[in-house]
C-alpha cells in the first residue's frame, strides 16, 4: 500500500499537467500513487498523461464531473490511508509532500494539512481563512458590501487572518482545495457542489481544525481553467446551495436577491468587452 494517494482533476490544462506531475517525480522520500481524473478534457490531457507518465493511474471521463465530482472519483480509486487532493497547475517542490504526510501522520489532533504556496514569481499565496458566514458573503456578493464598505474590510480582515503573512505555521479553519491532505475517511467533497465551496462545506464537517506547514512549499499558477463566464455562473450556483444548506432557504433567497445587481453587472461587462 502506498504512503500518499494524491489525487488531481483536471480540465484542459495539459501543460500545467505536465509540469505537476513531473515535479511529483522529484524526490517526495515518500511512496506515492498519483490518480489524474480527466474531466473530458477538450485538449490533450489525457492521451498526455497515458503516453508520457505510465505509472499514473488515469481516469478517463466521458463527461464533466465537475471539481467536486471528479475528486470523489478520485478518492473511490484511492488505496492508501492518507489523500492528497492537487490542483493540476501546481509544482511540487522537492520533499514538501514527504513534510506534510509526516505532520498529519504525527499530529492526530488536526484533521487536515496544507504547505505554503506561491506564485510563479515567488509571491506567497495568502491562503487559508475561517469559515465564511452569512454577513461575510451579503458583504462580499452583493452591493451592501459597497454600503458598508469600512465593515466589509474588517470582516474580510478578519476571515482571511490578514495580520498573517503565511511564512509561520498556524491553525486554521479553512484550506485551500489546490493541496488539501487529509485522511481518506474524512475527505470526501459535497456532490451536490460543482466548483466552488467545497472547502467551507469540509470544514464545517470536522470536530478537528487543519494546519498550515510553511515548510512545505508548492507553486500554484491559480484559477489556471476557470477563468470563464461558465465559472462565474457555476460560482453564483454553488454560493446558493452552499447558503441553502448552512444558512437556510430563506437566507439563500435574501442572498440570491441581494446579489443579483452584481451577477447582472458582471455579466453587463462581459458583455461589452466581448
């Protein structure tokens, strides 16, 4: 049995692949099992993966199972007692998954691990926050957050740590899905959630809190295949049933309300710049 199952969905970004998966062939002093589900890929992601990384166990789509969906398949596949869910625009730095394991394993107290990301240039990622409430998204999705901009800020302050810099360790409530380790019984994502959420909904699920492991390091690109018109919508989609199933229907509907002039303003602007 291997000591890490990691397990990548991926949509369209066959090149971003790539690079992944080569960095997991780097030295991780860890025995892994890399699962690529591929969301029906349009390029040439999965003959890709099947020609060039024969030891990766591929799982060819038909249709799109969506993030949510696709990591779940994933998982099924998955043999090992600890699983890694990575985004496929990340690159693994040497080591950094043998870190992380480690940490999980030894620290039975926390329910999840994350490394430290950075962007392409070497900026760290500020990732990481507590578990988003209602107000936080009435602030964030709809135009009271214009009216209580100085609120907004203190609220958005307060959820993603913002005196943190992410060079330290820390607990949090909240990790990213691009590298989510967790046990394989307690990483199961929501299906009735596409894209978007996942990671709240996880979070509100645990009797334990995660960790953030600076010494661990991955470069992310991020939002690598959602940067669309279909994202956004799909986004709009998932805050709803994540707001029905935490907050209520009728929170859901207030927020559905409220949040349309911005729906409606994004979509006004794509529009134009088309």
């Amino acid at each position: 049995m291997p000591d890490l199952s990691v397990v990548i969905v991926n949509y369209n970004t066959c090149d971003l692949l790539r690079n992944c998966l080569q960095s997991l062939q780097t030295s991780q002093h860890i025995d892994l099992e890399v699962i690529v589900v591929d969301n029906a890929s349009p390029d040439d992601s999965a003959e890709m993966v099947a020609t060039e990384f024969p030891d990766v166990t591929l799982l060819a789509q038909a249709e799109n199972t969506w993030y949510c969906g696709g990591n779940n398949i994933g998982i099924d596949a998955s043999t090992a007692d600890y699983v890694l869910l990575l985004n496929p625009d990340t690159v693994v730095a040497e080591g950094a998954l043998h870190l992380l394991h480690v940490f999980l394993s030894e620290h039975t107290q926390y329910v999840g691990v994350t490394a430290r990301m950075h962007y392409p240039d070497g900026n760290i990622q500020q990732t990481c926050s507590k578990i988003p409430t209602y107000f936080s998204l009435i602030l964030n999705y709809t135009p009271l957050g214009i009216i209580l901009g100085h609120t907004k800020q203190q609220v958005k302050h307060d959820l993603w740590y913002a005196d943190w810099d992410r060079r330290s360790d820390r607990e949090v409530e909240v990790i990213p899905g691009s590298c989510t380790l967790m046990r394989r019984e307690d990483i199961y994502y929501d299906d009735d959630l596409r894209l978007y959420f996942p990671e709240d909904t996880l979070a509100r699920k645990q009797q334990r809190p995660f960790y953030f492991l600076a010494s661990a390091h991955i470069e992310h690109h991020e939002k690598a295949a959602t940067q669309s018109w279909l994202a956004t919508r799909v986004f709009f989609s998932d805050m709803m049933i994540y707001t029905r199933k935490h907050h209520g229907w009728l929170a859901m509907l207030i927020l559905w309300m409220l949040s349309r002039p911005l729906y409606w303003g994004m979509w006004l602007k794509r529009r134009i710049n088309k």
